[in-house]
C-alpha cells in the first residue's frame, strides 16, 4: 500500500462532476434511497475502489494500450457530463446513449477504473471495480423500472 497520484487523478475526475451534480440537483425526480443487494455492492465496491485508487500503489509503468484506453473511457465519462450539464439535468437524460454507450454515466468510470486496473496489473482494484461494476450498473438499471411514464433505457 502507498499513495498513488494517479489513482488519486482518476478518483477527482470521478467525484469533481459528481458533486456539481449533487448541488444542482436533478429536476423532476425525487431522491429515492435504495436499500437492497445491488445497493450494497455498488457502495462497497465504491469504498473500495476509492481507497484502492488512493492507497493501492497505482503505478504508471508506461504507456500501453489498456492505459490509453482507461484514459479514453475516463475523458469520455467526463465529455458526458458536459453534455448532461448543457442541458436540463432530468434523470430521462442520465439515461441516455452517449456514443452508442448504454447507461455512460454507470458504464464510463467502472470500464476506466476495470482497464486501469489492467494497466497497471492491481488485482485488488480490478476486483474492486467489477464489484462496483456490478452494484451500479445494476442500479442504473433499475431507474427506469421506476418512472411513473415507463421511458426505458434507450
């Protein structure tokens, strides 16, 4: 274990549009709290994978191709973001294709943290993301079971 500048990069990339989008809000849709099992796989995964890319010796050992894409995926995620902010932050646009890419906003940033943990052969931080792979994507799909209209994942 020890601090890792690049972890810590990949995390601020994560949380920075994170939090602008907690203090905006998101119009018309109530805050649901979700309490069940995908529930606790995506927040412990979310822990660990947060401490994993503070703490867990992230490395960059060079320039290869599982980097340069965890680096794409990671600027795709945040080119997302821009797009979803331009407009009315409504949960019907969070759950828009970004480039073909169901679900981006759940998708982007656990591919990235998969291939950086490729990159950087961390099999902690890999486990981790496949974990959190899991608990929020899974969230993310539960979503459109509950708007009122029925709008599905398109």
């Amino acid at each position: 274990m020890g601090f890792s500048w690049l972890g810590t990069l990949f995390l601020v990339a994560l949380l920075i549009p994170n939090i602008i989008w907690a203090r905006r809000g998101m119009m018309g849709s109530p805050v649901v709290e979700r309490q069940g099992f995908l529930s606790v796989l995506e927040r412990t995964g979310q822990a660990a994978v947060s401490i994993l890319l503070v703490l867990g010796n992230i490395r960059f050992s060079g320039w290869n191709a599982w980097f340069i894409v965890s680096l794409s995926l990671m600027a795709l995620y945040e080119l997302w973001w821009i797009r979803f902010f331009r407009g009315e932050p409504t949960e019907k646009r969070l759950s828009q294709r970004f480039l073909g890419i169901p679900l981006p906003g759940a998708v982007l940033p656990v591919l990235a943290f998969i291939t950086l943990a490729v990159a950087t052969r961390n099999i902690p931080l890999g486990s981790a993301a496949c974990v959190f792979a899991v608990g929020h994507i899974g969230e993310h799909l539960t979503h459109p079971k509950e708007r009122p209209n029925g709008d599905t994942v398109a």
